[in-house]
C-alpha cells in the first residue's frame, strides 16, 4: 500500500506514512500538532479527540493556534 494524501482539512501534502486513528498525517502537519499540543500528557481519548480536531481545523486556521512570542505578533522578530 503506498503513502496517502494528508486527511487534516486544506492540507494537500502527499506521501503522508503516519497513521493515527485511521487518519494520514504528513510531516509538516504532525510537527505543527506536537508543537501545538506540547510535552504535556493526557488520556489517550483525550489526545485524539484534539487530533481530530486539529484535523479539522484545517490550514486555514493554522495563524490562529501558531504559538508565538509577542515580539513575533507584533512583527518585530522578522526585522
């Protein structure tokens, strides 16, 4: 079987090998998901319910949850 498309709403990315509850994961996304969710450990059911909801969300969405400094939101760590 080969690698799938990626199943997190307006991701095109393909060769997505991870699996996660019946749900193809790229790269990009799943290192987005991790810095999301952090080191921070909770039940299994749990984790998956924010999984699918950060599929969900899509990439249309991805600015709002970025985690950032405030010198990063004001522009100010790019110049």
């Amino acid at each position: 079987m080969g690698a799938m498309v990626c199943d997190r709403a307006g991701c095109t990315r393909t060769l997505c090998d991870t699996i996660i509850e019946n749900q193809y994961i790229c790269n990009d996304c799943q290192q987005e998901f991790m810095d999301l969710i952090g080191d921070e450990k909770i039940p299994y059911e749990e984790m998956v319910e924010q999984f699918m909801q950060f599929l969900s969300q899509g990439k249309l969405a991805e600015a709002r949850h970025k985690i950032v400094g405030v010198k990063e939101f004001f522009g100010l760590g790019t110049r």
